[in-house]
C-alpha cells in the first residue's frame, strides 16, 4: 500500500512537471583547444535501438541536417532559479520510418567510471535536467555542495564536459560528462565546452 502511494505521488508531480514549452532549434558547438574539436558541431549518433549519443564529427559542417539540430523544452512558467535560470530538457527528434521519436538526453552514470556517456531515450521521463546560461554555454545544474560539511544549498552551473573515446554498444567519439571534481579515468577525454547556436 505504501510504497503504491509512493509511486501514485511520484506519477503526479512527474505529471505536473510537463516539459513542453519547445525552443527554437539550435546546433551544438564544440568550443576547446583543440584546433580539430573546435567549431565542431555535435550530432546525433547510433547507440542502440531509438538510442543516441553526441558525436564529434570530423567532416564538412552541415548546420541544416536534422542529426545537427536539438531544442530545449522546459515547463510553462517556471521559476528561475538564481545563478541557474530555468533547467529544461535538451531534446532531439529522431526521425524513424514510422514517424518522429521526440526524445531526451538523460546522464546516466557506470558506477564503476568517473566518465558518463551522454545519451537521447525516447520520451521524457527519465530524462537529465539541464541548463543553458547567458552565453548559452550548456551546464547540468548543481544545488548543494557536498564538498563542505553540512552540504550547503548553493545553486550553480557545473560543466564537466570531455570529449572522449567512448563505447556505450559502439566505440565512438562522443560528448561526456564527468562525475565529480577529479580528471576523467579515461585518458581520452579532451576538455570542452558546448555552445547552443540558434538556426
Ligand atoms: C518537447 O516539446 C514538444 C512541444 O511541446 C513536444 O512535442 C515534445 O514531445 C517534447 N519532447 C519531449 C522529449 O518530451
Ligand atoms: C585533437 O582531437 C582529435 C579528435 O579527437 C584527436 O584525434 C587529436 O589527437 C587531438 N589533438 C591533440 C593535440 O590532442
Ligand atoms: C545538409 O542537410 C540538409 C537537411 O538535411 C540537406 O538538405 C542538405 O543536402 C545537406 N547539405 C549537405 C552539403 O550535405
Ligand atoms: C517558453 O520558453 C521560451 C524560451 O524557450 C520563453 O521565452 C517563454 O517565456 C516560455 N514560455 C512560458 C509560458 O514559460
């Protein structure tokens, strides 16, 4: 009985919590010191059935192509948060013979890595809040500081991501995040920033 009560209120304030308010497109852009990386757009790759990842592409850049182009949908009316704005969700349409797939990105962590791939699930449900700030630097929002003792409510924007070497059912060069204030495990990795670009 509890724990139904738990998961009928869990269902409720998801239902509340519509992220249905679309941006316009925009592309990503990769911004680092790495001349090959930098300007490069992030786009949409394979990794697994209705499953992308953020991929660095090496070849000509093609703004236009819909693997190149994701929207930010956030919930109507929603308060700002001070140094964080409104946290949304960064979405993409996968285009399928059998119609459109709006999906989202969810951070999901392997408990056994620093490193997390970034990945597009169908649906909005289990999807990563994010954030972009006033020079549309993408960010994942952080709320309490558990680097002092108590943690300490301090909203800010975190931007831990890397662009690495990556295997999530395909070795790839993706976006990814990594976890905490230490350097990522996988020595791949590239530092980076990622900039919407509004089409
Ligand atoms: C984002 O918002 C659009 C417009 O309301 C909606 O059609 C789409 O399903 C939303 N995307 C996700 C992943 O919920
Ligand atoms: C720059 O990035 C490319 C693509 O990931 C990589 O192949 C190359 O080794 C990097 N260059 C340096 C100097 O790290
Ligand atoms: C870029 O993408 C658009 C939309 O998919 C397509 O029509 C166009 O042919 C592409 N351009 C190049 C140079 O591939
Ligand atoms: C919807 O989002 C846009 C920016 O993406 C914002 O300017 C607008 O105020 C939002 N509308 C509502 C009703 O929250």
């Amino acid at each position: 009985m509890r724990s139904s009560t738990l998961i009928l209120a869990f269902a409720a304030s998801r239902a509340v919590a519509q992220y249905t308010n679309q941006s316009k497109p925009f592309n990503l852009v990769l911004s680092s010191s790495n001349k090959t990386l930098d300007g490069a757009l992030l786009g949409a790759c394979h990794e697994g059935a209705a499953i992308e990842g953020l991929c660095f592409f090496s070849g000509p850049k093609n703004a236009s192509a819909s693997y190149n182009q994701y929207t930010f949908n956030t919930t109507s009316g929603a308060t700002p948060v001070p140094n964080i704005g409104i946290a949304g969700l960064l979405t993409y349409t996968l285009p399928t013979g059998d119609g459109n797939i709006p999906s989202a990105l969810r951070i999901s962590a392997d408990l056994t890595s620093n490193v997390a791939v970034p990945l597009f699930f169908p649906g909005p449900d289990t999807a990563t809040l994010v954030g972009f700030d006033t020079n549309n630097k993408l960010f994942l929002p952080q709320y309490y500081d558990d680097t002092v003792v108590p943690p300490k409510y301090n909203p800010e924007p975190v931007y831990r991501w890397y662009v690495c070497t990556t295997e999530d059912d395909y070795v790839y060069t993706t976006l990814a995040w990594v976890i905490g204030t230490h350097s990522p495990e996988n020595p791949s990795c590239q530092k980076v920033h990622v900039t919407r670009a509004f089409v």
